[in-house]
C-alpha cells in the first residue's frame, strides 16, 4: 500500500509541492556520533504549539526547523571530490524515494553516470519498489533496490556499474591504460543506510590510499572489486525543503529524529495518513472498533493508548508514550511494508 503525492509530486527530480507551507522549516537531527558534516548544529527548540483539534494535526509543521547552515560546506566538499570519481551512487530510502533524495545532486554530481539505490526495501510495499525501478528505468536512471540490512539485492551494485562505466572503461582503454580503476563516491542522506552499504560492499578490504591529491584529508579509498574503488567519505546532503510534506516523511521515517518535534503531533498525523490506507492492520493491531478507526487523530491516539494500558496518573491515556511506540512501529514496519510516496 502508498500513499499517492500530489500531481506536483511526480517529477522525480524536484521535492514535492503539495500543500507547501513556504517558510515552515525542518529543525534536523543527525545521529550525534557522526562527523560533524552528517549532524547540524543543533538550534534552538522552537515552541510548543497548542494541541491540535480535529483537523488540526498538520500544523505540526509549524514547529519543525531546518538550518540549512552546514549545506555550504558540504556542497563545496562534494563538488570537489566528485571531480575525481567516474561516478556517483546515489542512495535513497525505498519508503520515501521523492523526499530521501536532494533535487540538488544531479548539478552536483556534474552529468557522472548515476545508479540509485533505492534502499530499505525490505520495510518498502515491494509493488511500489517496482513501479519506481520501472518509473527511474525509463527516466533513463540505473535503480537498484537493495536491503543493505540483510545484503539481499546488493550484489547486483558491480555488475550494473561495469555496465553502465563499460564506455569510460572503453575509451580509457583507448587512451592506453591497461586496467583503468573507476571510482565512485556515495551519496545520500543521513541515516539512509550510506555505511551500511559501504561496509557491506567494501567487506573487509583495505583501504587502497588514505590520502590523495586534491581530495579532502581523511578521504579513503576501498577496493569493492577488481577495477572499482568506492570513496568512503559519503557526500550528505539534505533535500530542500519548503514544503511539509518532506518534513514529514523524514520524520515518519527517522531519517530526522522525533525529539526535535513534537511527537504526538506527529503521530497523530501518521494516523491519520494511514487509518484509511491500512484499516484491517489497525483494528487488528491496536484493537480498535470500527468507529474508532474513523476518530479524530488526536482521539485516536488517546484510544491506543488507553487500549495497550498506557495511562499517567488519574488514569489519563499517557498519549506521548503512544505516539513514541506507534513511530517506533512504524520504523520497524511493524505496521506492515508501506511505501509513502508513489512514482
Ligand atoms: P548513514 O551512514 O547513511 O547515516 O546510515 P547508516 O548506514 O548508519 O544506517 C542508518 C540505520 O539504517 C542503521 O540502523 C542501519 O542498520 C539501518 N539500515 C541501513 N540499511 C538498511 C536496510 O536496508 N534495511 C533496514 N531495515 N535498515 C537499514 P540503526 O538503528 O541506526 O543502527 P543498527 O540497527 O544497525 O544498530
């Protein structure tokens, strides 16, 4: 099951559009034991708004921050180490392929031969994973889904990159090398599984140089198979986003962490996205009648919470323990395979 974007959503390379609430910002966080590259500094918590009526859940957004003050340097990084790779594998999350993906990075990665991976997709609705490897297919994009997880899919990288490099291996060839060695560099954003990856497609191979010229210090180079090196240094890039959506499925997802925003609102609104996308599951999960399917978010929420025992003191449901165990469930697809946005 996925939930349809809007029409403006199609385009594959911009952000989407829908409902945009212009100025409303993500306020992100990385994990915090990454480099500093991967993890804004964080920024003041912007108040908590007045809980949501009824049909007020999305204005959730309005609290959500994004200081985009690290981007430069990132971007600076990035166009210069992508001049010394042949090219760029871009990853994104399976879930939310339009918003896991920066509209950016074809400038970025300066016209290089691309592959996608469209990772995660073992918590992806496999029917959506398809529908986007034949939508990126016929854009003319190499998509790979892969479980980085599990390593299902991942053996596939090597022999759609010889493929795709096949006439700059040719015309290096041509040019007198040998044995030219390709290079490429990782790109995604954070959390979308970049080391996950590198770890399992480098293995335990040595890095083949720490250093080289032109190339930011502490880069490496592994060797992912015979003719390939991989830049361990994952370029990290966030998309733009203007619009709430985005902001949303980042959240829904983890990618951005639910501490920086307030939880139940969030939850209320993943409710409210995927009651009426997934009520068998619901009802049979949170024990939930019929009616109370169609509830208000925020009711609905309080319901769950009184249903798996969730209660403060003078038996109040504890809603903002709910809403953190109804996103944990979510992020694990306990709630099933659920792909958010559709080609
Ligand atoms: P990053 O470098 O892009 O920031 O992402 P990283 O590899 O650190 O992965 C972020 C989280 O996503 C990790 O979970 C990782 O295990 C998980 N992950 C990566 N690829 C996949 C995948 O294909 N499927 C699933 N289900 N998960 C994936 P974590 O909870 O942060 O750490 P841990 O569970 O590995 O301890």
């Amino acid at each position: 099951m996925s939930v349809k974007n809007n029409k403006k959503n199609k385009s594959y390379r911009s952000a989407p559009k829908s409902g945009g609430r212009s100025g409303a910002r993500i306020k992100q966080s990385a994990k915090p034991q990454k480099p500093a590259e991967k993890s804004p500094k964080p920024v003041k918590k912007a108040a908590k708004p007045k809980k949501p009526q009824s049909g007020e859940a999305s204005e959730y957004s309005q609290i959500i921050q994004w200081y985009p003050g690290h981007m430069t340097k990132t971007r600076r990084r990035m166009e210069k180490d992508i001049k010394l790779v042949d090219a760029v594998a871009e990853i994104i999350d399976a879930r939310i392929p339009i918003s896991s993906r920066n509209p950016d990075i074809a400038r970025l990665t300066d016209g290089k031969p691309r592959i996608v991976l469209l990772n995660k997709c073992d918590m992806a609705d496999p029917r959506a994973t398809d529908r986007w490897v034949t939508y990126l297919t016929k854009e003319n994009v190499r998509a790979i889904p892969v479980d980085c997880k599990s390593g299902r899919g991942v053996n596939r990288f090597v022999p759609v990159l010889t493929e795709l490099l096949a006439p700059r291996i040719e015309s290096y060839k041509a040019k007198g090398m040998a044995n030219p060695s390709m290079r490429v560099m990782i790109v995604g954003i954070p959390n979308v599984g970049k080391s996950t990856f590198i770890n399992r497609v480098a293995g335990k191979t040595k890095a083949v140089s720490a250093d080289r010229p032109g190339v930011t210090r502490g880069n490496q180079w592994f060797t992912v198979s015979k003719g390939f090196e991989m830049l361990d240094t994952p370029g990290v890039l966030w998309p733009k986003f203007d619009d709430r959506t985005v902001g949303e499925h980042l959240a829904f997802t983890g990618a951005i962490k639910s501490d920086v925003m307030d939880t139940e609102l969030l939850a209320i609104r993943l409710l409210e996205l995927l009651c009426p996308l997934r009520p068998a599951e619901f009802i049979e999960r949170y024990k939930l009648t019929d009616d109370e399917l169609s509830l208000p978010g925020h009711e609905l929420l309080s319901v769950i919470a009184r249903r798996r025992g969730m209660l403060i003191s003078g038996g109040e449901p504890d809603t903002e323990r709910a809403a953190y165990a109804l996103l944990d469930e979510f992020r694990d697809a306990k709630l099933g395979k659920i792909t958010l946005e559709n080609p």
